[in-house]
C-alpha cells in the first residue's frame, strides 16, 4: 500500500474534524476523495503530508510515518494545492529550476526533468515566459509540472481543475491520468466535481463528518441499485396508462418521435415486455442503469 491509514482522530479545540478514517491507496491507482467542505479532506490530506499530526491513529505514506518522518514524505510525495503560487516574475522555466534546488536535485538531472515536465504538459514552446502572464489552466498545468520534476511515487492534487474552462479541465484530466499509465505513479484528488472523478478515478471515497461513509470502484459504487431502462418506440397514450398503472415503475420521459423511456424496477422486466407487445410497440432497448456518482454522493447526505 503506498498510503495506509487507521482509525484518523483528529480534534481542533471541541470539533473533531477526523473521526475514525480509514483510508488506503494502492500502487499504481487515482483515488478520488470526496466530501462536502467540514467533512475532513483538507485535514486529511495535511496528515498524509505531515503538516499537521493525527490526534489518534495511524498513517504511512509510501513506507513511512509522516509525523516522525515528514522530510522522507516530502520527498516522495508531490502536492498541488488548490491554489498554486509560483513567482510571478520568473517564467517557467526559472520556478521549476528553483523547484529542483529546494529538493536536491543535480543541475543536469534538473534540466533534463524540467524539459521532459514542461514537454508533458504542453508548456515547451512557453517555458521562457513569465507566469504572469499565464491564463489560470495553464497554472494548474505548470503545478502539475512542479509534481512532475520531483518524479514522486505519491501525487496529491487538491481540485486541480478548480476554475479551469471545459477544453482545459479535460486536458488536466488526461495529464492526471498519464502520472498513472506513464508514470507509474499513484495519484490521490481531492475534487467536489463529481463526474470528472467518475471519469478517472480507479476507487472513491466518501467523506462525511470525518468518516469514511461510502468507498469501492466508481463500478462498484455507480452499479447495482440502478434498475433498468427500457426504451421503447411507438409509443401510445394507452401505453402510458398502462405503464403509469404499475407499481414496478419508477419514472417515465418522453423522447420525441414516438419514444418513451422508462425506468423500471427489476422485477418488471416481464410484465414490460408483454406490455410493450400487446400495444403493438417495440422494445428498442433494455438495459440495466447504473447510477451516477453523483446520485450516490448526494444520496449519503440526503441521508
């Protein structure tokens, strides 16, 4: 396990912003953290970094404890917080140069890794410039970059698409996922937006009230409990009628041109399709439907 934690308490004055996490992340693998603000993801990820110790409980990081070695953490664990700061002055090129200088590394290892970062997120042509001159994704990939130089075995982005426009999300995403297929590395996000972690996240956790509420494979958490989806053509008022009258339907929507979706529980499937025939329509589609992330998310707390 790169990251290995047990029974997390964590108290600030009376509010206990911890309560009994359990979390792992395994090699190789994008963990998405979610949870509303207060459920206890900053507060984590400031344990796992070793900036702040857990009241109770255990953590590893990549083989060691981030209370009594948080220096050894630091250097096999990238971070990108939320807001990424860099010189304003110096370009690109110079930040990351001063990046390498903090951690250590060799002049011509240096320049070799910050050439491969820059190429990686797509800033080669402007690693001369000055960040300030940089539109707010191309901070988030520069940061990315930062993660990039150290060759970490741990990569932590806290909402690393945070007011980034849709072309330039999707490309954050696809740079996130080449730190796991190219890199090798295990990636950890922390994000609210919920389909860009169903998108590429290998598991989830659910964070409320500082526990664990809900983890597994966005598979495993999106499937079962979804029913089926039929869709049907030729659709007819008495059908409808007929349909609306059944206790094994859930909901109904009008395509268009004749075609009506239904959602339906398991136990329906039979008696829909002899609906279906004796109306004279025909059944286009039947499927199970999964959930989506987001219902899941939002079916925890509504809870």
């Amino acid at each position: 396990m790169i990251v290995e934690a047990k029974g997390l308490r964590k108290r600030y004055k009376d509010i206990w912003a911890l309560d009994g996490l359990d979390l792992t992340a395994q090699e190789g693998e994008i963990y998405g953290l979610l949870g509303p603000n207060g459920s206890g993801k900053t507060t984590t990820i400031l344990i796992l970094l070793g900036l702040t110790e857990p009241t109770e409980g255990t953590v590893r990081v990549c083989g060691h404890n981030p209370v009594r070695e948080p220096l050894a953490v630091k250097r096999v664990v990238g971070y990108l917080p939320e807001k990424v700061g860099f010189y304003e002055e110096l370009s690109a090129w110079e930040n990351l140069r001063l990046i390498t200088r903090l951690n250590g590394i060799p002049e011509l290892e240096a320049k070799k890794r910050i050439a491969e970062a820059l190429e990686q997120v797509g800033l080669k042509e402007v690693a001369k410039r000055p960040v300030a001159t940089f539109s707010h994704g191309m901070r988030q990939r520069l940061g990315i970059a930062d993660v990039l130089v150290k060759k970490p075995k741990l990569a932590i982005l806290d909402e690393p698409t945070s007011g980034i426009d849709p072309e330039g999300a999707v490309q954050v995403l696809e740079l996130i996922k080449r730190l796991r297929d190219e890199a090798g590395m295990t990636v950890i996000i922390s994000s609210h937006l919920l389909y860009q972690v169903q998108r590429i996240c290998d598991r989830v956790g659910i964070l409320q009230k500082g526990r664990m509420v809900a983890e597994g494979t966005v598979a495993e958490l999106t499937g079962g409990e979804g029913g089926l989806l039929a869709t049907i053509a030729g659709s007819t008022p008495e059908l409808r009628a007929r349909l609306e009258g059944e206790e094994w339907t859930v909901s109904m929507e009008d395509l268009g041109e004749g075609r009506l979706q239904v959602l339906l529980e398991e136990d329906g499937r039979e008696n829909l399709c002899q609906i279906v025939v004796e109306e004279g329509a025909t059944l286009l589609e039947l499927r199970p439907r999964s959930q989506t992330l987001e219902e899941i998310y939002l079916r925890y707390f509504q809870e």
